[in-house]
C-alpha cells in the first residue's frame, strides 16, 4: 500500500504529515469537548452535525453549534440538508463565520434523518449527492469536503466509483466510514475499500479512514495498510481524548504511552465540567457532561453508584466535590 511521507493538506490548509481528525458527533462534539480533544493532539475538528434547514430558521441550537473558538482550527462545519437551496443557503451563512472548511455529511444512517432525504439517503441517489456537492462547491469560496459510507448495502458498494466522481466536482477531501448505512453502527468496520479510494491513482485528494479506531495498534496498523492520509476518530474519544496522544506517540516511537491515571482523569473531567458550564450554562452544561463520567471511568470496577451520585448531582460544587472523593478512593 501507498505510504504517506508529505504533508497533508484540505486544499491550502496545512494538516501535518499523518492528521487526526475528531469525528462530528451530534451532541458530542461541542466546543467543551473539541478543546480538550485538541489539546491532547486531535488535529482537526468539526462541528456537531447541523440541519440546513434549522440554520435557516435560524434555530438556537444550529446557531450555536457553529460557533468555535480560534484555537480550534483547522475547523470545519458539517452541514446535511434535502434540497439544493437549502445546502447553498446553509453552506452560504456558514462561511459568514469564517471556519476553515464546510463538510457535507452523506453518510448519517440514521432514520429520521434519511427519510427526509438527507445523510446516508443520497448513497441511494448519487447522481443527486454529485449535484449537491456540486452546487455547494460553486457556491463557496471556502474549501469542501465529504463524509460518507462505503455505500448503500452489501450490494451496492460503490465508494470507490463516489469518490472519484466527487472529487471531480470539485471537493478538496474525503472522510469514509467503513460501513454501509444498512450496517449502522453494527458489525465490524471494513477498510479495504476505503484503501483501495486511497490508491486509486486518480485521487490526489486527501482520503480519511474512520471507524472502529480504538487503540495505537490499531491506528498504525490501518496507516500503513491502508494507506490512508489519516484517521479520523469518533466514539473511541468518550471519555479517553487521551487517544489522540497515545496514536501519535505509537505511531513516532512504536511505544505505549501508560494509561492516564485516575487523578489526570478527575482533572479533566472539572476542567471539562467547568468548560460546559461556561459554553452551555449552568443547567444544560451540567447536564451534557453526564453521558461521559462513566466513560471516563469505565476503569474503576463497581463503578455504578458513584457514576449515579455524579449524574444525579445539581451543582457543579457537588460534582467537583464527588469527583474529588472518587480521586482519593481510587488515585
């Protein structure tokens, strides 16, 4: 397989030699995580996904989910929509707040959104999935660039034929899981043609591996297998940001890196509660942290009743107060 020894650029944005790329995850992947994510080594961040149609409207929440701090880029904001207008009327509001790129998002396999003709939809429709792209692309000056599936089903696995032609139109990177939208979230990841995108000679995009990434092994495993410019790393990022650290460091020196120990863990998790408060608010920055104490620290046996005291908990007092007990109990 091609090995990568240049460096890495979204048409003239500069990634390193061999980027990391924190996947956009809805609901995941606010401003409060992204900034603990790159400061332990994800190069490149996204936004949440965000509807065309809801930033539009102008929705709160779409609002919101645009905006970044300057220390996050490169950053991109991905957009999914239904209809052409929509997608150049988002992508054009978008670029007002100056991310580094725009990511159109064709592979969300989700229902409520597919049935509306959107994400993983148009893996059914790619003459319709060249035509938005297309449109989108003429109608920004910003960089453009695609997040897909291997295809719709087992037999229509067509990424290899997608790519390419996406890349005609004018797109300046592409981020592929390696799943169908039939397959969701289940099964194993399958990377062979995501390398054979990758060593098609008429690609000279970057092409992005992304699924099932969840150790250093793994990650210079499929680097050097596959081929692929980098690696972007989604649910693997729960309550580990340390990943980023650890995959760069393998990759440098072949080394582990030890696992963070408990008090690291607890530091990050205030920092992380106090930097949700301030995004977010009192009430909805708590409550967003909740989904990741028990990820965090999965580590720690019978862990259960202290991940309920932290949930359940309505102060941030009360949180760092627990958080600090569990760093006694278990540091």
């Amino acid at each position: 397989m091609q090995k990568n020894n240049f460096l890495v650029k979204i048409d003239k944005i500069l990634l390193g030699d061999f980027p990391l790329l924190l996947a956009p995850m809805e609901d995941v992947t606010d401003s409060a995580f992204r900034s603990i994510c790159k400061e332990q080594g994800a190069d490149v961040l996204y936004s949440e996904f965000i509807s065309a149609d809801g930033l539009i409207r102008d929705a709160q929440k779409s609002m919101y989910k645009i905006n970044f701090d300057e220390s996050e880029r490169p950053f991109g904001v991905q957009i999914f929509g239904q209809t052409i207008p929509s997608l150049i009327e988002a992508a054009q509001i978008v670029e007002t707040y100056k991310p580094d790129f725009i990511d159109l998002n064709f592979g969300c396999p989700v229902k409520k959104v597919v049935r509306r003709g959107g994400g993983a939809a148009l893996l059914n429709d790619v003459p319709k999935m060249l035509q938005f792209t297309e449109a989108v692309v003429k109608s920004v000056s910003l960089p453009v660039t695609v997040k897909t599936r291997l295809g719709w089903d087992s037999k229509n696995l067509n990424i290899v034929e997608v790519a390419e032609r996406l890349q005609d139109v004018g797109i300046k990177a592409i981020s592929i899981h390696g799943r169908t939208k039939a397959q969701m979230y289940t099964g194993e990841a399958d990377w062979t043609l995501i390398g054979e995108v990758k060593n098609n000679p008429r690609m000279n995009i970057p092409v992005f591996g992304n699924g099932d990434i969840n150790s250093p092994e793994k990650a210079l495993d499929y680097k050097n297998k596959y081929g692929v410019d980098g690696i972007m790393i989604g649910r693997a990022s729960f309550g580990n940001p340390w990943i980023f650290r650890s995959v760069k460091h393998y990759i440098a020196t072949g080394l582990l890196l030890p696992d963070p120990s408990i008090s690291e863990k607890v530091k990050m998790c205030i920092t992380f509660l106090q930097n949700s408060i301030a995004l977010n608010g009192h009430v909805t920055g708590i409550h967003k942290m909740r989904r990741h104490y028990g990820e965090f620290f999965k580590a720690i046996p019978n862990f259960k009743p202290h991940r309920i005291e932290l949930v359940t908990a309505d102060s941030d007092e009360k949180i760092i107060n627990k958080l600090k007990e569990i760093e006694t109990l278990f540091g």
